[in-house]
C-alpha cells in the first residue's frame, strides 16, 4: 500500500529520491527565519529523531531554531484543538511571535 507521502511525490524516497531532496528541510538549510519544531514524543508516523537532528544542523549551521518535545503527545495531537497538548503548541505559537 503507498502512503499519502509517497502518493504526493509520486514514488518512494527510493523511486524518486532527488524529489525528496528538494522538500526535504534539512536539505534547505541553512533557513534564515526563526522557526520552531513541535514534537510529540509518542509520535509514530515521524520519529522524534528527525526534529533533534534537523535542530542540531539548522543551530550548527546557524539558524534560529527551538525545538519543543511535548511527553505524551503522539503525530495527530498536536494538530487537534480539543487535546491536551493544544495549549502547549498554542502557547508555543503566541511566544515565539514578535510583539
């Protein structure tokens, strides 16, 4: 069964692999905005590893970067209004911006 990601991209990261490379937002640093990375720890679909490792270039390559590991929350949590992490991500959105 293809998954939406590679239905999207048309293959597989195997299949179409300079395609994936041109999303991919590790590929694009350094990003010269300031950008937060929200993170369930229970989050099955996108292994936490990925947030921490994109963190660490992007601060190794210069960029501003928080990275935010919520316990407890896994992938769909956080986008949904009525769970618990919902204020943390709410909050996290309201400090970052400028005043």
């Amino acid at each position: 069964m293809k998954s939406h990601v590679s239905a999207l991209m048309g293959g597989s990261p195997h299949e179409v692999a300079e395609r994936y490379k041109v999303v991919s937002p590790i590929e694009l640093l350094p990003i010269k905005i300031d950008h937060v990375l929200i993170h369930g720890v229970l989050d099955r679909h996108v292994p936490i590893e990925l947030s921490k490792d994109y963190y660490f270039k992007a601060i190794e390559q210069g960029s501003n970067v928080r990275l935010i590991v919520l316990p407890d929350v896994e992938h769909f949590k956080i986008i949904d209004p009525t769970s618990t992490a919902w204020d943390s991500v709410i909050d996290t959105i309201c400090a970052s911006r400028p005043l």
